[in-house]
C-alpha cells in the first residue's frame, strides 16, 4: 500500500469490478485508450482478473483510491511501460500526477533493475501529454495510424520514456 497526501494505491480487488466499470464503462475516461468504452461488466470483471494474476515481478497494479473510494487505477507493466486511468469526474485537481509520482518511486524503490520507464499516449490527448512531460518523461516517437480504435477510427501512438537511472 502507498499513501500520497491525498490518494491511497493499494493492490486491485476482485471486489473493485464495480467501481472499475464506472471508468471502463465511462466515454470521456476511455476516448484515449486503446478500445471505446465497455458495455458489459464481464469484461471489466476479465480485465481485473488478468491484472490481479500478473506476476509481481513483471507488473504493478494499483487502484487509486480518494477518501476511500476507488477512482482509478496506475500500473506498470510489460517491464516497464506505465500508464494509468482516472475516472473524468476527478480530472484537473493533479490526483493523476499524484498517483503517477508514486508509481514512478515505488518501481525505481522496488526495481533497482529499471533504467527506463514507458509510456505511450494518443498525441490527441493533450493532459496526458502535459502530465508526461510533468513527470519528466520526454516524447521519443510517433507512430501514425497505427491502431484501429473500435474498429473505425485510425488513430496515432506517441512514445515517451522516463530515465530512472544512469547506467553507473
């Protein structure tokens, strides 16, 4: 578990399956993500589960809590790429920042092996950009029509990357 001044991460539950699908389920949460928006819980329930089985030592998956309810989710995984997911009601008020900032300690605490974090965001998504560059993480490429998002909308990926450490 780790504290920030206003969030709480903690592992993923199975008993977040609600919670979760108010985000997955939300449009304005998932615009940017890699699928639109979930209709059926089951999904949700799916995703969870293959978050909460994810070793350990490959990933990290937190639920982002706020006065005890969860609001969103950051993880790390594929060894080293970082991402999270914020529910629209609590955006702008820097709780992603927050949480991110907390990730970013906990794998460099955690990981000594990792030099490098990842990211990769829809160039279109402009708060997640600015949120990027205030971590310090630096766009490193862009990849054009790359990913069909829901099965209509060609879409870009841009790539970013955060040095932990320097090779000593």
């Amino acid at each position: 578990m780790i504290e920030t001044p206003r969030l709480r991460l903690r592992p993923l539950r199975e008993d977040d399956a609600e919670a979760l699908h108010a985000i997955f389920s939300d449009p304005r949460a998932m615009r940017y993500w890699d699928r639109p928006a979930w209709d059926d819980i089951a999904e949700t329930r799916r995703f969870l589960a293959k978050c909460i089985d994810n070793p350990p030592d490959q990933s990290l998956e937190y639920a982002v809590e706020r006065d005890g309810a969860l609001i969103g989710r950051v993880a790390m995984w594929k060894r080293w790429e970082v991402g999270y997911l914020i529910h629209p009601d609590h955006w702008g008020q820097g709780l992603a920042t927050e949480a991110m900032r907390a990730l970013i300690a906990e794998i460099a605490a955690r990981f000594p092996e990792a030099q490098t974090l990842t990211a990769e965001i829809d160039p279109r998504n402009i708060a997640s950009a600015r949120l990027l560059a205030r971590l310090g993480f630096a766009m490193t490429g862009l990849e054009e029509r790359n990913f069909l998002y829901g099965g209509t909308e060609w879409c870009d990926t841009a790539s970013y990357a955060l040095a932990l450490r320097q090779d000593e």
